[in-house]
C-alpha cells in the first residue's frame, strides 16, 4: 500500500471546471487526466462499472462507500477493447481500499487501477460531491494523483476550464474494436468451465459502438454465432453477411457525433427489412435514424437500481443504466412507439418501429443489478427474429 494512505498531505486532487479543489489521497496510476464527472449509486460490480467502455472519458465517483474490498481479477472486465483499456478515466471513492477479502481476488484494487491507467483518489466525502453533481450537473475536470503531494493547482484548474468535454465528441470510434471477429463464449454458469457455443442456431452482425462483453455472451447463449463489426461498418458489408439480425451496442459521447456516420447506416439496414435490437447508445442512434432527437441530460442516470416500466407488459423492472445522453420522447415520429419509460423521471427508455422488426431499450438488460429483470429482452429479440422468418416464408 502507497504511503499516500498515511500521510496528511493530500496526494489527489479534483479539480472541477468551476474551479473547485476537492483534496484526497491518491492510488491508481500516477499523473493527471481530464474527464467529466458522474456519480453511479450500485452497491456492487465496481470493476464491471470501471471498464464499462461507456464511461470513457469520464469519472466515476462511487456513492457507496466501500469499493475494492472484494480485490480485482480478469475475469470481471467489461471493454472489448484489444488494448484491455476502455472504460472510466479515473475513480472517486469515499474509504481507503481494504486488504481484499474474496476467493476470486487475484490482487489488490490499487494494483488493478495502476495496470489500467486509471487514476483514482479516496477520502473524498463522496456525498458532498454527489450532491454537487445533482445542483450544477456533470462538470468536466481533472483527476491527478502524486504521492509527493506536488500539484500545480492552477494549471489543472486550466486543463479543466479548457477541456473541451464529451458533448460533440465521437468516442465510439476511439473505443470501439478496428477489426471483425467472431465471438462465441457464452453465460457465465457457477462451476461451469465450457463457455464456448456451439451448433450455432442464429448468425448475429454486432456493431461495435463500445460494447460490453455480456451482451454478447447472452447473444450466444440464445444460440448465436456473434459477428462484431467497426462501428464504420456500412449497411451494405453488414447485409452482404446475410443476417438474422443486426445488434446496435452500446458506447460513449454524443450520439449526435457519432450519428454523422452511424445514422446513414443504420436507415439503410431498417429500409433492408434487417431485425435490429440497439441498448444505449444504440438505443440513441436508432431515435436518431429514425428521427428523433437526443438531448444532454443534467446528471444522467448511472446506477444499477432503476425502475422502468415496459408499456408492451405492463410490468416494472430494476435495470442497470449508464447515459449522460437520452432519447426525447415528444421527438419520436409517428410510426415510433414509446416501449419503456423511467420511473424516475419519465425520461424515455425504450423503442419500436410499429411496421419493422427493430426496437431498442436506453438501460443495459445484461446486467444483473441483483435480479435479472431484463434478460427477457435477448428473447424478444430472438424470438421477432424468428417471427419474421415466418413471415418472409408464408411471404
């Protein structure tokens, strides 16, 4: 453990745009970086969160307060990324990192942090600086940690003034995989070492925005063989694969930046009668294709305790969401229905095209923010897959 843990001088520091300095002790890599700054209320899955590619370029601070008492390991990391480094830019945590305590640690949180790049601070009171969030938004700002203690604290207070932030910026094509592969492991099962699928059922084009792995282990646990394309990928290479359905990923930043090249391709796939199921920031761009508008929320919804209600059951679900941005509902157009909303705050959640095989969902139903709530969505997906199949044959 560094000694920044004992002494009293700071070796962290936050420095947000408006020219606050929250002091702390650092851990993690060493240096300074800019991100925007988001607060996520689980209570579990801190290295799914740290990883999570849709939190590239931005910082996450953890409300609860107890993070890495568990360690870290390899199996828990959600990026795609060949680097092995998409995700969050820096950690906010309220406690010291304890010693781990857990039969699946393979290290300490601090060492873990380090091998990724992100730069982390503790004794932050946490609380404070999520009610700050809540009042004035996610500003952006500057992580820094040195275990000497020395900050230039006006040059960081300009680096978080000048940032340019993550509004405008195209951040799926910095995270997202360069080349095609084909991912076949399925659902992790307790005591169950053969993950690979096999006899696969149903061949699965995935643009790759920024995606998580478990999306794609539950797509092959439906019986998929998952082709994972650039997110540049044009409609026509992804038809010529010939499909049996498209899946629009997740990922990070504006989806009005990345929309400029993503939008054309995704029309082209729904005017091709192609089946498309999008989560997040696919959820985003298909609004987008299909012309909606997508708007900057003040705190975004971060959190894996979120109640949703979808419309075509009647049911509510506890989801696990991550978005800074949000699909306007008053801008869908006639012929797009709303399918989920939240319950906190009627922001919309989900969508369908009322005449086409494709619907979306903003909040992330591979997760599995204690039950498993959403899971039935990878089915729904398979099964209009399956229906319009029928359809083309009675056709």
């Amino acid at each position: 453990m560094s000694e920044g843990w004992t002494k009293h001088a700071p070796t962290g520091l936050l420095v947000l745009s408006d020219g606050t300095v929250i002091e702390g002790f650092g851990l993690g890599a060493e240096g300074a970086i800019e991100g925007e700054v988001c607060f996520n209320t689980a209570l579990t899955g801190y290295q799914e969160i740290l990883t999570d590619p849709s939190y590239a370029q931005q910082i996450v601070t953890f409300t609860f307060p107890h993070i890495g008492n568990v360690g870290a390991n390899e199996e828990d990391r959600e990026d795609f990324s060949p680097l092995g480094n998409a995700g969050a830019v820096g950690a906010v945590l309220r406690a010291e990192v304890t010693e781990p305590s857990n039969y699946r640690s393979a290290g300490h949180l601090d060492s873990w942090l380090t091998s990724r790049g992100i730069v982390a601070i503790c004794g932050i009171d946490t609380r404070a600086l999520t009610a700050l969030v809540r009042e004035t938004g996610m500003q952006n700002a500057v992580i820094a940690h040195d275990p000497s203690g020395r900050f230039d604290i006006d040059a960081l207070k300009r680096r978080a003034r000048d940032w340019s932030g993550i509004v405008g910026a195209d951040i799926a094509r910095i995270v997202a995989t360069k080349d095609q592969s084909v991912w076949t492991e399925k659902p992790w099962v307790w005591g169950d070492d053969a993950r690979a699928e096999t006899g696969a059922r149903y061949k699965i084009v995935a643009i790759d925005y920024g995606a998580k792995r478990n999306i794609f282990r539950l797509l092959a646990g439906h019986g998929a063989e998952v082709v994972v394309v650039p997110p540049t990928t044009s409609a026509q290479e992804i038809v010529a694969m010939a499909p049996d359905g498209v899946f629009l990923s997740n990922g990070p930043g504006d989806p009005a930046a990345t929309g400029l090249y993503a939008v054309k391709e995704i029309q082209a796939l729904v005017e091709a009668d192609v089946p498309l199921f999008g989560i997040c920031l696919g959820h985003q761009l298909l609004a987008l294709a299909l012309g909606g508008q997508t708007t900057k929320m003040h705190q975004g919804h971060h959190g894996a305790n979120h109640p949703v209600k979808d419309y075509t059951t009647g049911k509510v679900e506890i989801v696990s969401m991550n978005h800074g941005f949000a699909v306007a509902a008053d801008s869908l157009p006639s012929g797009v229905s709303e399918t989920h909303r939240s319950l906190f705050d009627g922001s919309n959640c989900g969508l369908r095209l009322d005449d086409k095989p494709v619907f979306s969902v903003q909040h992330h139903p591979e997760a599995s923010p204690g039950p498993q709530d959403s899971h039935y969505l990878f089915q729904r997906f398979f099964q209009m897959i399956d229906g319009h199949k029928d359809g083309k044959r009675a056709a």
